[in-house]
C-alpha cells in the first residue's frame, strides 16, 4: 500500500511539474496585425514564415487554450491534461502512427516554403506563450514546425467524421460490422453547403463565393476567420482550424474553395474471421494470418495523479488482395 502511495504522489508531483519556457525563435519577426471592426484580423509580412508568426500570434489572442490543445493531441499527450477523452484522441494518434509520418515526411515531402510556415506558426505559438506564462497549459511547451504539422493532419480526419467511425468499433453495446442504416444525402434534412455564382449571374457582375459550413462554435474544428498577405505572395482570407496556419474554406483573390461535412466515403469496417485454434490469426486469402501488434502507452490523468496505462493495437498486416 505504502509503494501504491509513492507511485501516485510520483505521478501527481510529475503532472505539476512544467516544462522550460521556449527558448527565442532563431529568426526575427515583424509582422503587423490589425483588426477590422468585427475584430477578424489582417497579418501582414515580409515573408510566409513571418506572416504565419503573426497568423499564430492573432490567433493565440483569440483561442490558445484550444490551440494548446491540439499541441497536446498532436504529441499523443492530451490524456495527459484532460483524462478519459483526451485519451481516446491519443489512442487515435497512435492508431494512425502520426509521430512515425512526421519523422518519415517531414523533410522529405514538405517543401522548404511549407516548413517554414509551420515553423513561423509555432515561434508565434510560443512567443505569444513567453508573453502570457499563466496560458500555458502543462506539456505544451516548446512547439515545433512538426506538432503544428501533426496537428493539421490529426484534425482534418475528425472534420469528415471518422471518430464516428472509431465509436462504432468501440461501442460496448453492439458489433461494429452490424448493418446499420447510414444516413444518404437523400435521407437526411440538414448538413453543409456552399455554392458560387458566376459574374453572368450577378447584377453587379462580381463573382461570389457563399460558404455554409456548420461547424460548432468552439473546439478543434470550430473556424476562426483571419486574413494574411505577404510581400512574397501568400495571400487568403477565409476559416482556419485552431493550430493549423492553413485555411480549410476561403479565397486567395483568384479562386474560392469550400469543404463541407458531405457524407465523405473515407473509411471502411470489415470483419475478420478468427478461432479459438489460431490465437492471435486471422483467415485471409485462403490462408491464417499472424496479427500485427504492437504495445502503447496512454498518459491519462486520473486527478490528482497521472496513470500511464499499456494497451495492446492489433491491426490486419496483409494485403487487401493476393494473386
């Protein structure tokens, strides 16, 4: 009992504890940020990289918490901070490997002028949490091009809606290969839309864009609306997620683009066939299939303390077909 005590006031003492402050950026910034009546911003600079510093900067002032947050999600820590269901994105993060495509990807399927947004992004994230210290939430600390990068690609999937997809596999109360009635645009009244009218169509010959996406107000895929110009080109105006320097719906002065939740068909459920004679198999192709597997570790915070917790992913390692 008395080494059951330790343990947990280890842990509580762990979860106190916070990182070092982010050391200076390695470049100088100077953008300018100015806010129009409804307070959207406009962030202006020299360069894309300082134009996603500012980016980062006006956003931090409007939302850090929920940045942070998705700092947190992108390290695979947020059961660390919120407990239970900060859990279940961290067991995605693993699920989809997103620290291994980072490593893999980063440098060698992102352009230099992309880093360096991501890189612009994250000195603003971290200049913004240097001015604010009492903001900073524990272990989001020290931001990085490649958390702003993971960020981007964890939170897209959640737009589309394939934590659905998750909770089918994770409900208790039913078999997530069970025939369920999907909703077809046919079948439901309510969801995104957008459309656009051409300059023929319009009395004032202008070209307009309307964007309808329904979003909830706040969390990881709520929009915030910004303007950015840079001497170097980049230029748009439209919504972005909280933690990513990219805008999902919006214009750059040339064309207009929209994304709507339109009942995308991104992912699959199958079943696998498995007996109690081939333990850890499964029956693919005419043939037993040994599971991949693989051991992670959950952070999960249990208040006072902070439990890490081993589960075991089994995953389906052969081809979807063999000739």
């Amino acid at each position: 009992m008395r080494q059951l005590a330790a343990t947990l006031a280890l842990f509580a003492l762990a979860g106190c504890l916070r990182e070092p402050p982010p050391a200076p950026a390695a470049r100088e910034y100077h953008p300018t940020i100015a806010r129009d009546d409804y307070g959207v911003p406009t962030i202006h600079g020299r360069d894309d990289g300082e134009t996603a510093y500012g980016l980062a900067m006006a956003h931090a002032e409007d939302n850090f918490r929920t940045i942070q947050l998705v700092v947190l999600a992108s390290r695979g820590r947020l059961g660390a901070y919120l407990g239970e269901d900060g859990a279940k994105s961290d067991f995605l993060w693993n699920l989809l490997d997103v620290q291994g495509s980072v490593d893999r990807g980063y440098e060698r399927d992102l352009s230099p002028e992309i880093r360096a947004i991501f890189t612009g992004y994250a000195d603003g994230l971290n200049a913004y949490g240097r001015a604010h210290p009492g903001e900073v939430l524990p272990g989001a600390q020290n931001v990085t091009g490649r958390d702003v990068a993971a960020g981007s690609a964890l939170t897209l999937p959640l737009f589309w809606g394939f934590d659905s997809v998750l909770g089918r596999l994770a409900d208790e109360h039913g078999h997530p290969c069970a025939v369920h009635q999907m909703a077809q645009a046919e079948t439901i009244d309510w969801g995104s839309n957008a459309f656009a009218v051409a300059p023929s169509r319009s009395s004032d010959h202008h070209t307009r864009v309307i964007l309808n996406s329904h979003q909830p107000w706040d969390g990881p895929v709520a929009w915030w609306e910004a303007r950015v110009e840079s001497d170097t080109g980049w230029r748009m105006h439209g919504g972005l997620f909280p933690g990513a320097p990219f805008p999902v719906v919006g214009t750059n002065g040339v064309l207009g683009w929209a994304a709507t939740v339109n009942l995308p068909d991104l992912a699959d459920v199958y079943r696998l066939r498995t007996d109690t004679q081939h333990q850890g198999q499964y029956f693919f192709d005419g043939q037993w299939r040994r599971f991949e597997t693989r051991l992670i570790w959950l952070h999960v915070r249990v208040a006072p303390a902070r439990l890490r917790i081993s589960i075991m992913q089994a995953c389906h390692a052969g081809p979807i077909s063999q000739t």
